[in-house]
C-alpha cells in the first residue's frame, strides 16, 4: 500500500537533494574547462615611406576585447597621413600613436606619403582666393561657417567686433589707419550751373563747423569707442603728432573744442553777409530755402554720422537733403564731379593711410591744396577748386617739396599749415577709427598698424595656416573677401587707383619689391635689394635706423657723374645725360646706392618668365615719356605728376659689370626724406599701381600708341578708347587688333 511521505521526511530529502546537486555543479566546474573565448586576426600592413613598430607588420591573432597599442614611424623623408582599412575601432586614425580594440578580423595599413619639398623662398600658400562680399555682417558669419579665413578691408561695428572676440574660432588683428572727414564743396558763393547758395564757399562758415560738431560724441557714442576725436589731418598715432608735434596738436583741440554757441553766431553772421534772410526758423535766398545736399555713405558709421550733422544743420535753418548711397553711388558726384554744377554740398569721406607714415610733411598739400590734383587720375575737379591763403600755400609748397633744412623751419611749416587748415577747412577731420581685420583662428598674416591686412605689402609673403601647435603648414588655399574687386581697370602704370584700396589688395600680391614696408614703424627692410647706401648733403636732418643693411653717411657735396641719365628725348627714344641736361655740371642733395644680388635675374617671376633689364629700362624710360609730346603714348594728365618729380630728379646710373652684385642703382635727386631707409630709389619695376614687367606693358604701349587704349583713366576718357586693363577680356580684340595677328581661341575667350 502507498503511503504518502510525512513533512519531516519529505524536508530531509530536499535538503539531502539540494546538496547532492549543489557537488555535483562543484564538481562539475573543477573538473571541466570553459570553452575558450573567441580569437580574432589582426593583418598590419604600411605603405612605402614607413612601418609599424608596434606590435609589428604582419598577421596577430588576439582575444575578443584586447586592446592592441599601435605605433607608426615614417622614414626619413615621409610623413604619416592616416590609418586605412577596418579602421572602425582605432582610437585616432589620424595619429601615430593609437590603439585598435579587437571586436573581430581586421585589416589595417598605416600610410605614408612624401614629405613635400620644403619652401625656402616665396609664399606659404598654394594659392589665394579673392571674392567679394559686401556686407561685413555676411562676411562674418561665413567665417564662422568655415567658407572665408579673411575678410580683409575689414568692418569697424562695435557689435560686429564683439561677435568676433566671443568666438573660439575668429580673431582679429587691429589698425589705425582709417579715419573720418567731412569734406565740403568750396564752390560759390553761387554756383555757376545753379544761381543757388553756397554757404560751405566762406572760410569763416567752414570753420565754425568745428565748433559746432562733437567729435567726442562721434567717436564715442556713434563708434561704439572704436574710435578717438581728430581735429587735423594728421594721424595721432603716428610721428608728427603724436612725438614731434603734441603740443601744437593739443592747441588746436583747445582752440576748437566743441561750442555749439560760437558755432551758431559765427554761421549766423556769415550767411547773413551772403544775403540770406532767417524767416520762421528757415534760412531764405532769393526767396527760396537754402537747400544743403548731404551725400551720406551707408556702409558704415558715416551713415549715422551724416545724420547726425544733417540735424545739427536742420535745427540751425538749412533745409537738408539727405542723398543717401554707396561708393559706386556718390563718387561719381563729389571725387569725378564738377563741383560747379551744385550736385552737392557736403560728402562723409572716409581715408586709409596704407601704411605707418614717418612724415606727413605733404599731407597739407595733398589734402587742402591744388598741390594734390597733381596725383590724381583722373585729375579730379575738386582740387581745382581750393583756393588758399597764399602763406597757407607756400607752407603746404615746402612742405611737400622737403624745402626746409632743419627741424626747426619744419616745425614753424607745421606751425602755418595747421593754423591755415583750421580755418580755411576744406576737410573737416572728425575721428580715428580703430578698425579690425576678422579672420579664421588658424590664420596668421603681416597686418600693417595703419592700412590693416588689406594694406600690407607683405600679407601675401606672410599669410600661412597654423597647426594645433601654433606650427606653420605649408600649402593651402586662403579664402579672403573684400567689400569690393575689380572697381577699375588694372594696369601698373596708372591703372587700378587706392581710393578705396580694393583693387590695390590683391595688386600687392602679385609681385616683388625691391624695398619691403615695415608694418610696425614705416621704415623699409632690404627687399629684392641686398643692400644699400645713402648719401645726403652735411647738415641735412636725415637718420638711419636699419644699419645692418642701410648706410648713412654725410658729405658736403654729391657731383652727379656726367655718363647718368638725366632726361629722355621721346623724338629720337633716347636717354639725355647729365652732360647734355646740365653743361656745366649739377649737384644733388641726396645720392642712393641699391645693391642687388648676383642672382636677381634668375628667380622666376609669376608667369614663370624671368626678371630683365629690359624690365629697369622700361621702368625708367616710362618715367619721363609719358610726359614729353612727342611720344606717341603723351599723356597731358600725367605732366602734372611729371613736373613735380623732374624739378628735383638730377639723374640715375645702372651698373652691370661689378662682379659681386647683379646690378647697382645709383640715383641722383635734390628729394630727400627723414629716413634714409625711405630716401633709397631702387629702381625696381613696382609702378604706382603695382608690378609691370617689359614684355606686358608693351601690350598697353602697343595699343596706346594706336590710340586703341589708354593707361590713364584721364586719357581713355578723353579718347573715348578703353582704359587699359589686365583683367578685362574686353580688351583683347582690342589687343590683337593692335598686333595684326587673328586669333581665333582668344577671341572666344573675349566674346
């Protein structure tokens, strides 16, 4: 019979079960091994240049999960690039040093390549990329996407500037060579094409505009303090005012300090005696408002500064027109405009000094005077405008032409022209901006103190990536953006002008020097040149700084050698000497002595051609034929310019047959400078408007002498021909015209 178990009996049983096969589990585990885990292969392979040292090239095999240390080393003359293949769990590919982690079978080749042959000479970089953008704003947020690395010609907006600062990826670098005017039209009383008022016509009205305005509120509130006040031309930074001259500045800032009060009597009176009538709070002639046209610039601060001063004259009865536009809108009204039809009253100007200026002697003449018209193409109707107070002129006179022997009679100039500029106030200077120069974080480049990125020779010799290491990289292509490009044509000779610099930017990119602008002080560093000499007259009030490469030395008289050449004869297409200029001998002021090396006709130029003498020759010749009539290329806009430097050019030498150097400039002129390192004339082929080799220009003097095309702007007006320029395709029919060949492709191209 079945019986059931009891509780105690049935609890003994588990208990005895539960431990049976608790053993049993023991005893199973010590007896018998686990199954292994899985293994994986590791096949390591390299390309030629290198190897892998760790663990080694070949076939491993390692557990599921091990960690495997790698380590590659290139041999001499190569570099590793990166990890290739099952690179899925290798820590960095990129580095030589990593680890892979083994999650199955993989295969790995470390790769090399050539170490690119190191640059000794020439740029950085592959190449440059120059685009337009013209809003600064836009700009700035392509270099934050990675699309710019520059934007040169750079923005000067508070806000803009304090984006740029609160990015990790942007910096900037900072110049102080852009600064604000008012500049007035001194047509009148009437103007001719008009009848209408000009009130801007009297002196006495100009300068009570420096009462009337606050450069303190400009420069403060308007320019977020990126800017300090500026009452002369002179740049407060650099030498005449800030070292030389501090206290004549700091008498005109005393003497014109902002005084609304004065301001109104003085213009109260002076329109008055032009026959104007204050009726219900509004200036009257002749029965009607005197309108005053305000061309106001938007680009940048000048559009709040120009509202700021139009209110000023509206609350004083004028009644304001406010023609607001860009560069490419007013220029043609107050730079290229005649002044006489009454198109304008008043324009917000807006200059860049290019570089650190050591000697602002000329920059009275340049800015107030007729003196100024001489460098202008094409020759501007404004500076035919001003009329001067006759010791103003001859102050601004010496001081451009260097007719002072010592410090002393150069600060009594500063003295006169200062007083006279004040007054008479054709340029109302306003502020100094600080502007700044945005770029990608990795981005180094030679910016100048004064003209920014956007005016440095030396930005396209200089710029260059940066690795993590803050290392140069050599190669590369830089994506810069300017506000504007190819605004006029291009041609050395006197193409492509600096107005607003845009063209000049990437001009200076295309070539040599023989002297190289410092950024920092103004000075020159030996360029194409190896070095040099400078003599001057004993008493002259000239120093040297740069004596590793620069000599100064002082003699009581320069003989210029007979055999020099002195002038050209553009009949006959010959030199003139100094025997034939100057019978009975001449004597100069200054002599300069340019050294260049033995090897200056062998490096490569941009288009792989090489430097010549034909090069100097041209350069030369171009200096004096352009002026003469009978040349077949005269041109009467340049006479100006001519006159100026032929009063003091005594005569130049080129030496071939020394044996140490390639060439020797020796160059004779009563022009003299501060600074012997400015006083060296190289006569290296850098014109005006950049670098011009031989057998290019002769293109433009092809066309030119067949009246097809023209250097200056001024000419080609006048000829109703195109203005020379390299960077125009409509001037190839015109080109090969000129040269009788066809040439079916090209004239694809110009179509």
């Amino acid at each position: 019979m079945k019986t059931m178990l009891g509780p105690r009996r049935h609890h003994y049983l588990a208990r005895v079960s539960t431990l049976l096969i608790a053993v049993a589990l023991i005893a199973g585990t010590v007896g018998c091994p686990p199954p292994p885990a899985p293994q994986y292969e590791l096949a390591i392979s390299s390309t030629e240049g290198g190897s892998v040292t760790a663990p080694g090239q070949g076939t491993f095999a390692y557990d599921e999960g091990t960690v495997v240390n790698l380590l590659a080393e290139a041999e001499e003359g190569y570099q590793f690039v990166n990890w290739t293949g099952d690179a899925g769990t290798i820590a960095s590919v990129n580095a030589t040093a990593t680890t892979i982690t083994m999650n199955g079978d993989y295969s790995i080749t470390a790769r090399f390549v050539a170490q690119p042959e190191l640059r000794t000479t020439g740029a950085f970089l592959d190449e440059v990329l120059v685009t337009k953008e013209p809003d600064p704003s836009a700009a700035v947020q392509q270099l934050k996407n990675d699309v710019l690395d520059i934007y040169a010609l750079g923005p000067t907006d508070a806000s803009l500037y304090s984006e740029i600062l609160a990015d990790p990826n942007l910096t900037s670098v900072e110049s102080v060579g852009v600064f604000n005017d008012f500049t007035f039209n001194p047509v009148g009383p009437t103007f001719p094409a008009t009848g209408k008022l000009n009130p801007f016509s009297v002196p006495e009205f100009r300068e009570a505009m420096h009462w009337l305005v606050d450069r303190d509120y400009i420069a403060g509130d308007i320019a977020g303090a990126l800017a300090v006040p500026r009452y002369t031309c002179l740049n407060d930074n650099f030498a005449d005012a800030k070292e030389r001259y501090p206290d004549l500045i700091a008498a005109v800032e005393a003497k014109y300090a902002h005084d609304p009060t004065k301001a109104e009597a003085v213009i109260t009176e002076e329109v008055g005696n032009l026959g104007a009538v204050l009726e219900g709070g509004k200036w009257m002639y002749n029965g009607e408002p005197v309108e005053l046209i305000f061309l106001i610039r938007t680009e940048d601060e000048r559009k709040d500064i120009g509202d700021y001063y139009a209110g000023l004259l509206e609350g004083l009865g004028f009644t304001m027109t406010r023609q607001y536009g860009t560069f490419h809108d007013l220029t043609p009204l107050w730079l290229y405009g005649d002044p006489g039809l009454g198109t304008w009253h008043i324009y917000t100007g807006g200059w860049i000094d290019m570089g650190i200026t050591r000697d602002e002697g000329e920059t009275f003449g340049f800015f107030y005077t007729t003196l100024g018209y001489a460098w202008m193409d094409p020759l501007l109707p404004l500076w035919q405008a001003y009329v001067n107070d006759p010791a103003f002129y001859e102050a601004a006179e010496k001081l451009w032409n260097g007719g002072f022997a010592t410090m002393a009679e150069r600060r009594a100039l500063f003295e006169t022209c200062l007083e006279y500029s004040m007054k008479e106030n054709q340029r109302m200077f306003l502020s100094t901006r600080r502007w700044f120069t945005p770029m990608r974080e990795n981005v180094r480049v030679a910016h100048d103190l004064a003209g920014g990125v956007s005016g440095s020779w030396m930005w396209a010799l200089t710029a260059h990536f940066v690795d993590d290491e803050d290392e140069p990289i050599v190669g590369g292509t830089l994506r810069v953006a300017t506000p504007d490009i190819l605004t006029n044509p291009w041609n050395p000779v006197a193409g492509s002008s600096s107005w607003p610099n845009y063209d000049m930017f990437p001009i200076r990119a295309t070539g040599d020097m023989g002297l190289q602008p410092d950024t920092r002080t103004g000075l020159r560093w030996a360029g194409r040149i190896e070095k040099a000499e400078v003599f001057v007259q004993t008493g002259l009030p000239v120093g040297v700084t740069n004596t590793d490469w620069c000599s100064l030395s002082f003699v009581p008289e320069i003989q210029v050698p007979l055999d020099a050449w002195a002038d050209w004869d553009a009949a006959e297409q010959r030199f003139i000497t100094v025997a034939e200029r100057f019978p009975e001998g001449t004597t100069a002021a200054r002599k300069s002595v340019s050294y260049y090396p033995d090897d200056i006709f062998d490096v490569p130029l941009h288009d792989g051609s090489s430097l010549s003498m034909g090069d100097f020759i041209l350069y030369a010749i171009l200096l004096f034929d352009r002026a003469k009539e009978e040349s077949a290329i005269y041109d009467e806009s340049y006479v100006a310019e001519f006159d100026a430097f032929i009063s003091a050019f005594k005569g130049v030498r080129f030496i071939t047959d020394n044996p140490d150097y390639g060439l020797i400039v020796e160059y004779y002129s009563d022009q003299w400078e501060l600074d012997a390192e400015l006083a060296i004339t190289t006569m290296f082929p850098v014109y005006s408007q950049g670098p011009g080799m031989w057998h290019t220009i002769a293109l433009g003097i092809r066309a030119e002498e067949d009246k097809a095309l023209a250097f200056s702007q001024a000419k080609s007006t006048n000829l109703e021909v195109l203005a020379t320029s390299t960077t125009a395709s409509t001037i190839l029919h015109v080109l090969f015209t000129s040269f009788s060949f066809p040439c079916f492709s090209c004239s694809l191209i110009a179509s």
